[in-house]
C-alpha cells in the first residue's frame, strides 16, 4: 500500500485533484445565472389576451 502512495501515478493524480478543486473554487460566477427571470419575463403577454 506505501509503494501505491508513493507511486508516480497516485502523485500526479493527487496533484491534479487539489488543482481541479482550487480551480473550481476560484472560478465560481459571483451571482447566478439569469437565465431563470428572462425565461419567465419571456412567458409573460403583458396583459394581451390570446
């Protein structure tokens, strides 16, 4: 088990782990989407009737 830990292979997929993990906290958009309202106001007849 030591020799797996220590191995090239566990190393590299480790390291690459801890970099795709800081990278999705760092990338993380602020506010979320709009995408939700403007298909909503898009629904909407503004008082038309069809």
């Amino acid at each position: 088990m030591m020799a797996f830990l220590k191995s090239d292979l566990f190393l590299r997929f480790l390291g690459g782990f801890a970099i795709g993990a800081v990278g999705m906290f760092l990338l993380q958009p602020s506010e979320p989407p709009m995408l939700s309202t403007t298909a909503v106001a898009a629904t909407t007849t503004n008082g038309t009737a069809l």
